[in-house]
C-alpha cells in the first residue's frame, strides 16, 4: 500500500512543471476507487466561478459544461467555505439523498451525464485560489463513504497538499516571469543583463536579436577575447558596474528623508 501511495505521489510531484502527472495520478485514484471520473476544481477568488482543471475518465463534455455553466450552481459551492484541508466532502452527508435528488445541479447536470455523487478533499486553501480532489460517482453506484476512508487516499492526502501547493507557486512565478518578460520585450532596444565576466543571464527580444549578430562581444561564457581598446573599456565597465558598492543617490536620499522626519 505504501509503495503505491508513493508511486503515485511520484506522479504528483512529476506533474508540478507539466499536466502529465496529475493527469497519471488522477486515473490511478480513479481506478483504485471506482469513480467514474476524477479532476481537480479550482477556485480563483479573482475568477467569477470554480473551473475544472487536471481530469480523467467520465465525459469531456461534462467538465466543459462545468467549468462554463454548472459551476456556480454547484451546492457544494454553499459549503465550501466551512471544507477544511484533508476532511472529505461527501455531498449526500452534507445534504442528504432527498434533498439532492430534489436538486436542479444534479438534475440537470449530473443526472443526464450518469453521475450520481461526488466526493471532494480540499487539497490548497491560500487565501487566493482553492483546489480540491473530486471524485464523480456513477448511478450504478450505491451512496458510499467508502472512497474516504481508503488507506491509500489517507497515505495520499499530504502528498496531494504539497503538491499542489508546489505547483500553483510555480505556476504563479511562471506567470510572474512572463509578464516580466513582455514588459522587457515592449522596448524596442536591446537590453541585457549581465555579470561582471560578461555572461548574460537575461535579454529583451531586441537583444536576443543583437546578441545572435556577427561581431557582438559577448558569448556563451563571457566576453570574447578581444585586443581592441573597446573591449578592454567594456570588461572593465563591466567590473565597475558589477562590483559597485557606493551608495546610489536615490538611497542617500531617502536615508536623509527618514532622518529628518525621526528628528521632527
């Protein structure tokens, strides 16, 4: 059993830079546990509803119309507030059978897509975006509490946790880094980003340009040698520029302000 829980949060952990692994583990979990259909719901307070994001099995369609539609008719969006990190929801203990099959979510939606429950492990709470495991039952399925009281789900939680914590960091410096990227790109000359030995660890566009020119004094590990006088001024720019430790005049400035306003 712990060797499949591993294995398993191998692909989790696998999928932090790509959807490859979650895609891995879901159809696993899914299998292990008889669910029709697996996915991740993920919530953007910046977003007007919950979305679908990693699935597996069950019918494209579905989470299509989820995502777009359903989402925020969901009762389970009624109660997600009061869900913490690791207790299930299992939605016929929350609203009971009666009243569910009473529901238009489910009649509308999952009835006709052959689905009869959900159970859902919030797995990130941030106070910027949530996510949980949801796991959809079929009608051929009786209610059952079974799925979360699985060892192997147990075994798996933290790893599901931690994961997906790793990957909306990575996702959100991606996103960071892209958008850093683009504004570097917006100006229409080059610039670099440079050591003192001349290694450049950072180009806008216009400068990825120059930098594949003929005759550009930087290379793969640093500047290239060179007996001009130009390359010499530039090496030692370089230096002055990397290795500067007097303080800028911005900063003087503001210790000064502070001062002034300390002594008032």
């Amino acid at each position: 059993m712990e060797k499949l829980a591993l294995s398993i949060a191998h692909d989790l952990y696998g999928g932090v830079l790509g959807q490859e692994g979650w895609h891995a583990a879901l159809k696993r979990i899914r299998d292990l546990t008889g669910a029709e259909s697996a996915c991740t719901v993920i919530l953007d307070r910046r977003a007007p509803a919950a979305a679908v994001g990693d699935h597996s099995g069950g019918d494209e369609r579905a989470f299509d119309e989820y995502t777009n539609r359903y989402s925020r008719y969901d009762p389970a969006e009624n109660v997600r507030h009061r869900l913490q990190l690791g207790n299930w929801y299992i939605d016929w203990q929350w609203f009971t059978r009666h009243a569910l099959d009473r529901d238009p979510f489910y009649q509308e939606f999952m009835r006709p897509y052959g689905l009869r429950s959900v159970h859902a492990l919030p797995i990130l709470k941030n106070g910027v975006a949530e996510c949980c495991l949801s796991l959809q039952f079929p009608l051929s399925q009786p209610d059952t509490d079974e799925p979360s009281k699985s060892p192997l789900l147990r075994l798996l939680a933290p790893h599901l946790q931690q994961a997906a914590t790793l990957r909306h960091e990575f996702l959100n410096l991606q996103q960071r880094a892209e958008l850093a990227q683009q504004l570097l790109d917006d100006f229409s000359f080059p610039l670099l980003a440079t050591d003192a030995q001349g290694r450049v660890h950072l180009a806008n566009r216009a400068g990825a340009t120059w930098l594949s020119l003929p005759g550009n004094p930087f290379g793969a590990s640093g500047l290239k040698p060179s007996r001009a006088g130009a390359g010499s001024r530039l090496a030692e720019a370089l230096v002055a520029a990397c290795t500067r430790r007097t303080r800028l005049a911005t900063g003087a400035h503001v210790d000064s302000a502070r001062h002034r306003s300390a002594t008032r």
